[in-house]
C-alpha cells in the first residue's frame, strides 16, 4: 500500500491495474501528492511485486481467480468506512480494472468524485447509478468491445461524463508502449480540474 500524507482534508484513493502498484500507479499517486491531496492506493492483489506489462495474460488470470471485482470493491468499500471520518473530502481514481472498481463503488455515500480510465468491465455493471460526479475515459478503440456503444449507454446516467480520446487501453500510462501523449495530457488535466472542483472543502 502507498499511503502519502500531506495533512490535506481531503483525499484520493487509486486503484490500480491487473498489474498491481507499478511504476505507472507510483507516478500517479506522486503526482496527485504534489497537488496536495493525501494519496492512499491500496495493494489489492496483495503480492508486492507487481506483474510486468509483458505477463499481461498472467495478471489478468490472477485478477479473475484470486480477485476479482466483488471482493476488490468490497475491500475498497471497507478502506472508505475506515477513512470517513478523517477526511471532509473523499475521492477515487481508478485505471482499467481500477476503474471498474472505482464505479462498482460508485453507489456509496460519503465519495465526493470518481475518475476512471478505461474501465472496459463497466459495461457489465451499467445498472449501477453514481451518487456523486463520475467522470470517465476512454479510447477511441478496444479490442474486445464497442467503445461507442458504451459511452451511449454511459451518457444516460445521471451523474456521469464521459470523454473519448485517440488511442487505445492504456493511452495515459507514459510506461506503456500504448501511450498517448497528448491523450494523457489532456486527460489528465482534467482529471486534476475535476478534483479541483469536487475534491476541495469550501467552508
């Protein structure tokens, strides 16, 4: 687990790929750290050592069998309860499974924003209505689904946004070889807006 702590009253929970806590994951949380925010990314595949991009099919596997989604979000659901009142604000940000994680979360209260990069198992949890701002991102393509499609059914959700951007799974990781840089730019600059907006206590 990353935990940084910056005496902020409010803070980002990320949550991170089949991968685990790699090098990506660390420079988000540094970044978000640098803003100000206190930075909390759980280890939710409980291993240390995270998978390598080329083991892509080995973590995977190792999310579905010794994961998976219900048990990742119920123990993200639990660090929320035990963080609730420490913080005035509280906010999530998840990549690929993250993101999922992050929207199968979405229904609970006491969360102040949700940011999500493409969550692709989203669309299988379509029934779930946030009860706070979600902002989503996605690529132009997928491999395994319609993208279109899914931002369709996404844009009737209460609560919800959704932005598309040129690349694929994985544009705003600078350590992938899918990387994007003016996707990742763009994204990120408003994912930091987002929670300029929504992660701030106003007294």
């Amino acid at each position: 687990m990353i935990r940084m702590d910056k005496k902020s009253d409010t803070v980002i929970v990320v949550l991170h790929e089949i991968y685990g806590i790699n090098q990506h994951i660390q420079h988000m949380c540094k970044l978000l750290s640098d803003q100000g925010y206190d930075v909390i990314c759980p280890d939710l595949l409980g291993r240390g050592t995270p998978f390598d991009y080329s083991q892509e099919e080995a973590a995977y596997l190792n999310f579905v069998e010794n994961v998976g989604f219900a048990h990742a979000s119920s123990q993200i659901k639990s660090l929320l309860s035990s963080i609730r009142d420490r913080y005035k604000k509280i906010c999530i940000v998840g990549f690929s499974v993250g993101a999922t994680i992050a929207w199968l979360c979405s229904e609970e209260k006491g969360i102040d924003g949700i940011v999500g990069f493409y969550g692709s198992r989203i669309r299988n949890y379509l029934e779930m209505v946030p009860q706070c701002p979600t902002l989503l991102f996605f690529p132009q393509e997928e491999t395994s689904f319609d993208v279109d499609e899914l931002i369709s059914a996404l844009n009737n959700h209460h609560n919800v946004r959704v932005n598309q951007y040129n690349g694929q799974h994985g544009f705003s990781d600078p350590y992938s070889s899918r990387y994007h840089v003016h996707s990742a730019q763009k994204s990120l600059n408003e994912m930091l807006d987002f929670f300029r907006e929504n992660g701030r206590f106003h007294e």
